[in-house]
C-alpha cells in the first residue's frame, strides 16, 4: 500500500488566493494515484495520498528562506535575460 506525502508551501498561484485550492488538492490525489496505478499497479484504493502545506516562512533554499531565494534567483535570471 503506497503512502505518498505531498509538501507545498502554503500560498496559492492565482490572485488573491494564499493557499493550494480544494480542486487543486484533488488533482494532485488524482494524478499521483493514476501515476502510481500506471506504473506500479497499485490500484486507487491501495494509495494514501496526504497533503502538508508549510508556510513560505518555514521553508528553506539554497541557505536563505524559500522567498529570498526565489527573489535572487529571479533577479538573476533577469540579468542574463537582459
């Protein structure tokens, strides 16, 4: 039985929403129970799928919390794009 544990930052990706949305949280079960089907043969109901969301603030990346570096790396890629 496949237990699969999912960590996102909890912050949404379309205005105004701060977290991961329930349609989106049903696709993410959805398509890792098809994944796990399609190449394991670990039908639906064998698959536990659980969800963490983590606030921005308690994330870390490269050596500096998860929106510093998301910033500088942003702001490097703009300066090769330049």
């Amino acid at each position: 039985m496949p237990f699969v544990t999912v960590q996102l930052t909890r912050e949404g990706t379309d205005e105004g929403v701060d977290h991961v949305t329930a349609a989106q949280k049903a696709a993410i079960f959805q398509g890792i129970s098809q994944v796990l089907l399609d190449v394991l043969g670990k039908p639906h109901d064998w698959t536990w799928v659980v969800i963490q969301e983590v606030d921005p603030e308690d994330w870390g990346w490269g050596g500096l919390p998860v929106l510093e570096f998301r910033k500088r790396l942003g702001a490097a890629r703009a300066a090769t794009t330049d």
